[in-house]
C-alpha cells in the first residue's frame, strides 16, 4: 500500500471513528435519556450523579502519573498530575457548571418534551452575547447579533410548540401536582436559569482559558502547533453552552512544557470530580430515586450458562429457557440459554444513559481537536436535528412529550440557522482580524 494510500485509509478511519461517537453516542444518549425520564421524570439527579461519577472515573487514568516518595525514591505511587488552573478558579467553575447540569435534568420533572429541551438549550448562545457585552465589554457585529436574534425567535416558537402537554400517565405518582400549563412553566424557567448560569460559566472558562491555558499574542506564532490544543480547551466550554470569544491578554500564563493530559481533559476531570461532593446534600434525593429505579419492572438478560449450573445461582438469576441464542450466517446451531440475569429495567436504562453521554463527549472533544470551530458548530447542528427527528418519530404523541409540530420545526429551522449564521459570522470577523 502506498503511503498516499495509508494516509487516506487513516484519514477516513480517524473521520469514521469520530463521527461515530458523536452521532451514535449522542443520538443515543437522547433516546435512552427520554425512555429513562419519561418512565422516571424525578431521577434527574441521580442521573447528574451518575454521569459525573462515570466521568471523573474514565477520565482519572490520564491525570494520574506515578511519582516517587521523597524518602523512598524508588518507591512510586499514582498521584494526580500538575495542573494548570489553580483550584480556586476551578471551584468556581464546579459550582456553576454542577448547577447548570442539576437544572437542565431536573427540567424532565415538569413536563418538558426532549424536543423543546434540545432547541431551548441551543438559545445559549443569547445569554452569552448579552453578557459579554455587558459584563465582558465585547463588541458583536450585525451579523452576529441578527444571527443570535434569529435563535431566540426559534427558541421562543418551539417553547410555544409545547406549551400545552399532555399530562403524564404516572404523574399522579412521581411529579408534583400542578396544572399542565403551570407544570410546563416551572420547566422553562428551570432551563431559563440553567441558560443564565451557563452564560456566566462561559465568562469564567473564558477567562480561565485566556489566564491559564492559551499562550499570550507574542508567543501565538512559537506556539501554532498547539492550537489544537487550545480549541479542545473550547470544547468544554462549548459542551456546557459557553461561547469562548477573544484573543489573549499579555498577561496570560502559559506552560513551558506541555508534558500532561490537554487541557480540555484536565477541564473534564476537575469540573466532574469537585463536583461529586456538592451531592452529599442530595444524598437523600438520591436513595429515594435509587430506590424507584430498583422497583422498576425487571429485564430478563439472557446468559450463556450450562443448565446445569443454573441450580447454583442466586436468586437475581431467573429462569431462561424460553432464551435462543442464533449465530449470525448460520455459523452453527441455534443455542438454548439456561438463566437470564434479572436487572431492574430502571438501572438498564441508568447505565445506558451514562456511558452514551461519555461517548458523546468524547466524540464531541475529538472532533474539536481536529478541525475548525465552525466545523464543528456545523457537525453537531445536524447532530442535534437528527436527535430532534429520532425523538420525534419514537416517543412523540405518547404521554407528555407530544408538540404542535409545525410550530417545533419552524422553531427549530430558525435555532439552526442562526446558529450557523453566528458561527460563520464569527469565522469571517476572525479572518479579518487575523488579516489586519
């Protein structure tokens, strides 16, 4: 194979990998995150907890490094690796980003259809300019501001398509008891405040980033090749609905020697893990909702275990002789499954939940390192309408969830192309600036 040849190959590996995670894993994650909160819509911090959980966990190998004792030098034990922020900036990241998460999951309680949720989260970007022109001093061009004038219109239409639910077939049991339009409110203004705080974590990544990760204007040019690495710094704060603008200040400190994780997967961690203790105080929260997933109807998993070993297994191991197990193209006979592992339906649904939003994040951080921010903003717009579709065609018009859905996709046409129309804007007023 030619070296031409090779490259390619990786190439379209390297781009089938990567597109993979992000429309598989979050495309999943909204559909097994839908099933899981319209089946329980008051487990929205159990699922925070887990997904911060599973986070911190899969991101810990690559901030840890082994490192001797000072008075054992040959004796070496796993301790966290230097970062590049200071704590304290991290805490305040912690608090805002744990909040803004608690908020978006706890909005499913209220009636508020995936749909809606995926568009009113898009209306970020509103939230972002207003205080960065408030707050930040920047200044946005007309095409910007038309750009972001057009996402809100879209976010308000598609609020609209659903502003009359359905109520909920169990919401007798598990939601609070309020009228549909009043349960329907109290869910957008949760996703309201969730908007507001995400608009001032942007700020905060935005001036951790510049402080703490980007080189200062006189180095930009010693330091191109890690230019990647600082748009998987942006990643992050794109993630949590942050919009990182502006070049760095003079006073920015970076680091002589790139020799850790990047900073995007120090961001990950620390953001994850300092927020795990914050759920201490809804421990109690968390057992109720514990307990409603482990009530939940069963799910038989077949097992691939001899009968006669069946008669020694525990209790949770049910009878499975109904079980087949057909190989693909006929390889060999079909195989009868003695036991079938009995798992709550509940904690099933929990587990896919959190490992597709890994696998989401991943494949979005990914993408970021690798290509353009306008690129990506493209990549996951069509994300996000794929998702809308897959919502759609599953679940709409069964219990709550059910929008007006002329009304949803005018909302939605509008959210995207302004969201496309602020990203080229800012690629076009960064080309200039580069060109000046």
């Amino acid at each position: 194979m030619s070296l031409l040849a090779h490259l390619a190959l990786s190439a379209a590996v390297d781009w089938t990998t990567t597109l993979s995670l992000i429309f598989g894993g979050c495309c999943s994650n909204a559909l097994t995150l839908e099933q899981l909160t319209r089946a329980h819509p008051r487990a929205g911090a159990l699922i925070t907890f887990a997904q911060f959980a599973f986070t911190a966990l899969v991101m810990l190998p690559t901030m840890v490094a082994l490192r001797p004792l000072p008075f054992a030098r040959k004796i070496k034990l796993p301790w966290l690796r230097r970062r590049r922020v200071p704590l304290a900036p991290y805490l305040v990241q912690v608090a805002l980003f744990s909040t803004v998460s608690r908020l978006n999951n706890a909005a499913f309680a209220y009636a508020i259809p995936m749909p809606v949720h995926i568009i009113f989260r898009s209306g970020g970007l509103g939230v972002s300019m207003l205080m960065g022109w408030a707050i930040g001093g920047k200044r946005y061009t007309a095409a910007e501001v038309f750009s972001v004038l057009l996402v809100s219109a879209g976010v308000v239409l598609t609020t609209l398509s659903a502003s009359s639910p359905k109520p909920r077939a169990n919401a007798a049991a598990s939601a609070p008891i309020l009228a549909p339009a009043g349960q329907y409110a109290t869910g957008i203004a949760l996703l309201a405040l969730a908007l507001v705080l995400g608009g001032a974590l942007g700020l905060t990544q935005d001036w951790i980033n510049a402080t703490y990760v980007r080189p200062p204007p006189a180095a930009a040019a010693a330091a191109a090749t890690r230019e990647k690495e600082d748009n998987s710094a942006h990643a992050n704060g794109h993630a949590s609905g942050a919009a990182t603008n502006g070049d760095a200040p003079a006073h920015a400190k970076p680091r002589a020697k790139e020799d850790g994780p990047a900073a995007w997967q120090e961001s990950l961690f620390y953001l994850h893990f300092l927020s795990l203790p914050t759920f201490y105080f809804a421990r109690h929260d968390l057992a109720t909702q514990a307990r409603a997933l482990a009530a939940s109807a069963p799910l038989a998993i077949p097992l691939a275990i001899p009968a006669a070993l069946s008669a020694h297994l525990p209790a949770a191991f049910a009878s499975a002789s109904d079980f087949t197990l057909y190989p693909p193209f006929g390889l060999s006979k079909p195989v009868p499954l003695a036991v079938a592992l009995s798992v709550p339906s509940g904690w099933v649904a929990l587990a896919l939940t959190t490992v597709t939003a890994v696998v989401c994040s991943a494949g979005v951080n990914r993408l970021t390192a690798r290509v353009s921010s306008l690129t990506v903003t493209l990549v996951l717009v069509v994300r996000k309408a794929l998702s809308m579709v897959l919502s759609v065609a599953f679940f709409n018009g069964a219990g709550a969830g059910a929008v007006h859905a002329p009304t949803m996709w005018a909302g939605a046409a509008l959210v995207f192309l302004g969201t496309m129309g602020y990203a080229a804007s800012r690629r076009a007023k960064a080309a200039k600036t580069k060109k000046d």
